[in-house]
C-alpha cells in the first residue's frame, strides 16, 4: 500500500471544481455554439485517473458497498458539477443481478429406468440432507428393510436405497439414530446418497449427515424398479439386497440465486431535432478490490489493492472528459447523448446488462431508442501495439467514418469480432452498432501493479480525441445501420487482433 491518501482528495477536490462553468444551451441557441469543436483536456483527464486510481479509493469492488458506493459518488458528482440532465431523480440507477446461490434443503430428482430420463414430480420426493450440496448421477442398489438394512459389499460410486416400513402417519424414531449409522457407514463405504422409500419423512434433523438423504415415496420408486424389471416388494418381503440393473437416479441440489445490488451512473445531453435517438458513451467504472475483499486480486507482498488504473479508471475518465468537453464547448449535439458508468462488469457484464436488458422508464430512455454503443475498456497502456477499435462489423457505416475521423498518428487495429469480455457485448445483443476501444491486456492486468504511472496520458488525449471526433459525429446525426457480423465475427471470447483472419485493417508493418 502506497501513502497517498491526502493526494486523491486533493486531485478529486480540484476536479470537481473544475467541473463547474455555464450550462449548454438550450435548444435554439445559434449554430456556432451548436458546432464548436470540443476539445478534450488531458491533463484533466490525468488528475481523475490518478485520483479515482488511487489506495484509498480501495479497488472499486462492486460488492464492497463501502468502495463501490465512493466511486459511484465520484462519478456521480462530476456530472452534478457540470449540471446534465439525470435519469429520473439521481445519477445513480440502482439495479439488482444474480451473484452466486444458496442452496434449498430440496433436490430435483430424475429418474432412468432402461430408458430415457424423466423428472420425478417434486411432491413425490423430500430432501432430508443436502451433504456436499453437489449433483449426484448413480446406479441404485437395494439394501432391504431400513432396520435391517444389509447393504452389499460393493456401495462404492453407487445410491443405495431402503425400505421405510411404516406406514404414513406411523410414529417414527425420535432421532433416526439407526438411519444416521446407515447413512455413516455407506459414506465411508463411498456410497454417493441413501435413498429411504416409504410414505413418510423421518422426522429428525439431517442435515449435517454425511452424504445426500432422500426420501422417495415408495409407489414411485416400485414404479420405478417395475419398469426396468424388478419387484422391489417381492425383494423387500424376502428381505434380500439386490443391484436394481437399468436403475439410474440423478439427484441435483435445488438453488436459489442470490441477488447483489449495485448502482449505474448515468447522465445526458439532451439532443434537438433527433432527440429519440440515443448515443450511449459507456465505460465500467468497478474493478476487482482488494486482497482481503476482492475478486482474485492477488499481488506482491505487501501491495494489498488492486487499483484499477487502466482497467477501467481509464475508460470512466475517458467517458467523464469526453462529457467534460461537450459541456465546456456548449455542444448541442442533435441525437441525445448518455455518458454511461457500469458496475458489475468484473462480475459478468452485470450493469451493462441491467441497462440493455431494462431500459429505465425515465427520459432519455422512454420513447428513445439507442442507434450506437462506443465501449471503453482499457484505454491507457497505449504501446507499440496501437490502439484496437473492435466490432467494425456491427456496421458498414462504420469503417467509412472512422477513416474520416483519422487516428491522430496512433497506430490502430480495426477488428470486426465482437468480443464478450466487456460490457459493449450486451448492446450488440440488441442488433445495436457497437465499437470497442481498447489498449491491450499486459502483466500489470488484474494485478497490484495497474496503477497510474504505469498510464500512457499522452496515448489517452489523442485516443479521447478521436472518440470525441466519433462522438460528435454521431451526435451530429450520421448514419450508422445496424449490421449483422458473420458468425466467427459475433459474439466471441478471445479479444481484438488475436485473430488475424478477422482483422479489417492493420498498420503497415515498421519498415
């Protein structure tokens, strides 16, 4: 851990000032202001990067409320100083996504008897002990009476299955001392679950067993075995044990998703004449904590926070600086214009999701319609490998465009794949033209060590300079239709210029 902590607040203090100034005008005002160029300011763009980036803003996990909740301020109080529009009463949009499960004291159950599985009816069966909560699919052998249970030698890998011979409404055992010892000795013997048949739960707690316990209700289980050939009352009634062949049972742990919550942040300049039209400026502003509160952050001894600096306080100051500059310019662009900060997308694109999938019933979003994504993802280790815009495909539009726009002398990659390691990919689910800038992975990725000097600031100005040039384009009203990729151009896992036969253009080789 680095001793920073006065710095940030300074650096967030002096950006937040910064962020002050007239509002844009209104629709109406003349067509000088609407066209002045924006311009994006580097070294603005710099402070925030190494404020947001900093120790003390504890690695920006979205499930460390505590830090999630100050980054989402951060954000949240730069748009507030320069005054754009909310969505609905505050820039935070809440949403809830599914993280992880608990498991039910219940199992789906499937059953094969010589033929195809089928699912046993849920009230046909009763969990009694869900064991190592994990999903067991086994032949079954029968081991007799439950008092008297004898199982045969070979249980290993195997569901071994009793007879309940109490009738419903029997008293039962007020401990089931001898289902416990059964359930003990199959376990050690590596059985995988002990099945009970009869037309009763035994009424003792067994949950902490050793292995599954289920109870059957035994007109399904004879059902069962008939079916593949054998009489289990006859079996019971002779009080012999017997493999039951062609017999599966499939026993799944029932679970219950657990649900997180965590908050976009969003903001946007109105348009004018083709206002229904959204622009979405988008970058996840969390990352992956700490040492001790995290997501497989993992460092040197000693460094115990992964800061997060190009992935993605990089992308969010992008996005913040680009707003920054349409706002101080007084641009009105004619598409309205939303500057969108995602949480959850080190946990699975979860608030690019929560948006695309659930637009907020709030103005820009009702009525509107969003026409293009630019993503921003690791945007500040700019290198000898360039920058790579991604997803030239999701639009023929695209490639004339951004040879209009130039790269400002950054060596560029166009990549038609469309990548689903970050949060562009759940636009593109909705046939919405997307690009993806990004910088590359390198050693410091997911590590302690992504931490701002390690940053190219001059790499980030010319790249927020080409993207505002793409920005106001867009918000000018040009064309970009929707095109759907080839299939090895979709949605894919590996990232931009890894595959040569989907690059559209490269620089030329350093002579």
């Amino acid at each position: 851990m680095h001793a920073r902590s006065l710095l940030p607040l300074l650096l967030l203090a002096a950006c937040l000032r910064s962020g002050g100034g007239t509002h844009a005008p209104e629709p109406g005002a003349d067509t000088a202001a609407k066209r002045a160029a924006p311009t994006i300011d580097g070294a603005w763009m710099r402070s925030f990067v190494e404020a947001f980036a900093a120790d003390d803003m504890g690695g920006r996990f979205t499930l460390d409320p505590a830090s999630i909740e100050r980054a989402a301020g951060v954000v949240a109080d730069q748009y507030a100083a320069m005054g754009l529009a909310k969505v609905g009463d505050d820039y935070r949009v809440p949403f809830e996504f599914a993280y992880g499960n608990t498991v039910e004291r219940a199992h789906h159950v499937w059953v094969e008897a010589k033929g195809p599985a089928r699912a046993l009816p849920p009230e046909q069966s009763a969990t009694l002990s869900a064991a190592e909560e994990t999903t067991v699919v086994a032949d079954v052998v029968f081991a007799g009476p439950r008092a008297t249970a004898k199982p045969p030698a070979t249980v290993r890998d195997r569901i071994v299955l009793v007879r309940d011979p109490l009738a419903a409404g029997a008293a039962a055992p007020a401990d089931n001392a001898d289902l416990r010892a059964l359930a003990e000795r199959l376990a050690a013997q590596k059985a995988k679950a002990l099945v009970v048949m009869g037309d009763r739960v035994p009424g003792a707690d067994t949950s902490a067993w050793p292995l599954p316990v289920l109870a059957l209700r035994a007109p399904a289980v004879e059902s069962i075995a008939a079916a593949a050939g054998t009489d289990l009352a006859k079996l019971s009634a002779e009080k012999n044990t017997a493999a039951l062949p062609g017999v599966r049972l499939s026993l799944a742990p029932r679970r219950t998703d657990k649900l997180e919550r965590a908050v976009n942040v969003l903001a946007w300049i109105p348009g004018t004449d083709a206002k229904s039209e959204i622009v979405i400026l988008g970058a996840h502003y969390d990352h992956i904590g700490t040492t001790e509160r995290g997501l497989m952050c993992r460092g040197p001894e000693g460094d115990t926070i992964c800061n997060g600096a190009d992935d993605n306080a990089s992308g969010t100051g992008m996005v913040l600086a680009m707003a920054k500059a349409m706002h101080a310019a007084g641009y009105r662009p004619r598409r309205t214009i939303v500057f969108a900060h995602f949480a959850g997308e080190e946990l699975g694109l979860h608030g690019s999701k929560a948006l695309a999938n659930h637009l907020p019933a709030a103005a820009p979003f009702a009525g509107g319609k969003i026409v293009a994504m630019i993503n921003f993802d690791m945007v500040g280790r700019l290198g000898k490998d360039g920058l790579w815009v991604g997803a030239v495909s999701t639009s023929s539009a695209w490639m004339p465009l951004l040879a209009e726009i130039g790269t400002e002398g950054v060596p560029t990659v166009f990549e038609r794949s469309v990548t689903a390691r970050s949060d562009h990919a759940a636009f593109f689910e909705h046939d919405i033209p997307v690009l993806f800038f990004f910088t590359g992975l390198h050693g410091d990725y997911h590590r302690p060590g992504d931490e701002s000097a390690a940053v190219n600031f001059d790499g980030m100005t010319k790249i927020g300079t080409i993207a505002l040039k793409l920005a106001a384009a867009l918000g000018d009203g040009a064309a970009i239709p929707f095109t759907q990729p080839s299939e090895e151009e979709g949605i894919v896992t590996r990232l931009p210029g890894s595959d040569a036969k989907t690059i559209e253009k490269a620089p030329a080789p350093a002579p």
